[in-house]
C-alpha cells in the first residue's frame, strides 16, 4: 500500500541504503517483479567497515514507483 492506504499500481524498484553514521548510501536497487508489489527480496550486500571495528550500520528500505516517486524510507 502508499502513504494513502491505497494499493500499489506501477511499482518500479526497492533500493536497499546503508548508513555508517555520515548519511546513507544505496547499496542496491532491486527491480520490482510486479507493479503491485507483495513480493519478497532477500539480498546480499557489501558495507565497507573497517577491519577489526566494531561500528553501527543503519540498514534501510525505500520503494519507487515507475515515476520516479521514492518513498519515505523504513529503518
């Protein structure tokens, strides 16, 4: 569903973000497989930390439409 509660019609892609603590990064757009969304997505992605530290990562979600149209994103 959008932010109106209204189902989804033209779905285009899911891009997965991460942040180290200085803003977030795309680190894969992943297209979508129907325009109505529903589906699942499991992806591997590489987050460049430094060796042997420990650091936060912030892993986050957004949802595009074939207009462009990104969404808020989802911790």
């Amino acid at each position: 569903m959008n932010l109106e509660g209204d189902p989804l019609t033209s779905l285009a892609k899911t891009s997965i973000y991460f942040d180290l603590g200085n803003g977030r990064t795309l680190a894969k757009e992943v297209p979508a497989t129907q325009l109505s969304g529903g589906g699942e997505i499991s992806e591997t992605i590489t987050i460049p930390v430094k060796i042997q530290h420990e650091q936060p990562v912030r892993i986050c979600v957004t949802a595009t439409d074939s207009h462009g149209n990104e969404s808020l994103s989802t911790p």
